[in-house]
C-alpha cells in the first residue's frame, strides 16, 4: 500500500513534538528525522566514511559522537556540511520508506526543522507548517535547551523566515500559545483524510 506522506515542519521553538503527539492520539504516526538521523551516525558503513573523511576523532573513546568536532568542521567547512548530508539524507529517505512499509494509518507524518531549507519538500503530498512568534520560540527554546538568547538566534539565522515557509505549507498551524491547538489539529486531519477519500473515489 502507497501510504500518503505529510511533512510537518516549523522552525525552532514553534512547538513541533506537542502537535505531533497530538497527532499520535489521532492514530497518525511520525517519523522523526532528527532523531532517526543521529542513529544513522552508529551505522558501521557509515560511521567508517565519517572517520575517514575528517581523520579527526568525532568518535569518542566510548563511541559516543563528538558533536562539539563535528560541528565545528560543518560550521567551518562547507564541503563537510556536504559530504555529511550526501551520506546521510539518502539512508535517512530509505529508513522512512521502510517505516513507511510498516504503519496502517491513511497517512504519515515526517517531521523535519529543515524541510524546505534541504528541498525535501517535494517529497510530500501535502505540508504542514507550525507558527509561533519569534519571541515565544525564543523563550521556549531557552527553557528547552538551557541556553541564552544569542544562542537561539544564532541557530534561527539557519533557517528560512515563517512567512516564507507559510505561504509555501498547505495548513499553518498556530501554536502561540493563546490560539486553540487541539481544534486546529483535527481540522488538518479532517481536511487530509478528505482529501486522501475523495482521491481513492476516483
């Protein structure tokens, strides 16, 4: 069965993993990129290129990833911010299709911070974009994280702005704290198992 795949994206802050878990309570699973890409790094074949690409110990003695090295090198270097994705995204899309291969539901979720920054976009039948003002990401991610503001901005500075990301989304989905979250969320789902039934109609 082709299983319909819906990204979810929001940049950082904007409250991804609470929609997604509301989503979950709706029986719609989601593929979590970060979390599914930093297991690619233990991959045998995969951890062997990384040592041999930077000759540089981001393997720590007790195997763990040195991610201080490591970013120090993508942030220096943009050829290693290639050689990393060229190795990792491709296995990234085969662990979701056989993820894929294993749920039941009318459609899935794929999250990812960086969905239309690295194009993945294209991938999807439809796009859900997760709004929250810039001062609320700030604070949440602060709280999260326990770091500083200039940290939070360093790494917003990465991605693209929300208005861009909004007009590109097929549903926006504001989380500002104040804007009900549950009934937005079901009426995305409505709206995309409508659409998924009206398409097997045909």
């Amino acid at each position: 069965m082709n299983i319909n795949k819906i990204g979810i994206t929001g940049n950082i802050g904007s409250g991804k993993s609470i929609v997604c878990k509301i989503f979950s309570h709706l029986g719609i699973e989601t593929f979590n990129s970060d979390e599914e890409t930093k297991k690619l790094y233990f991959i045998p074949e995969i951890k062997e290129k990384i040592i041999d690409y930077f000759k540089d110990e981001i393997y720590l003695k007790d195997d763990s990833l040195n991610k201080r090295l490591l970013s120090y090198h993508i942030f220096k270097n943009p050829k290693a911010l290639q050689f990393i994705e060229g190795l990792l995204y491709p296995e990234l899309n085969k662990s979701f299709d056989k993820w894929c291969e294993k749920q039941k539901s009318k459609y899935v979720l794929f999250e990812s911070a960086i969905l239309f920054e690295k194009q993945f976009d294209s991938q999807f039948n439809k796009i859900i974009f997760i709004s929250a003002p810039e001062e609320v990401r700030i604070q949440r991610t602060m709280l999260r994280d326990h770091c500083d503001e200039e940290n939070v901005r360093l790494r917003m500075r990465l991605q693209w702005d929300e208005e861009t990301k909004a007009e590109k989304s097929d549903y926006v989905i504001h989380n500002d704290g104040y804007t009900m979250l549950i009934p937005q969320i079901i009426e995305v789902h409505r709206a995309i198992t409508e659409t998924i039934d009206n398409y097997e109609s045909c």
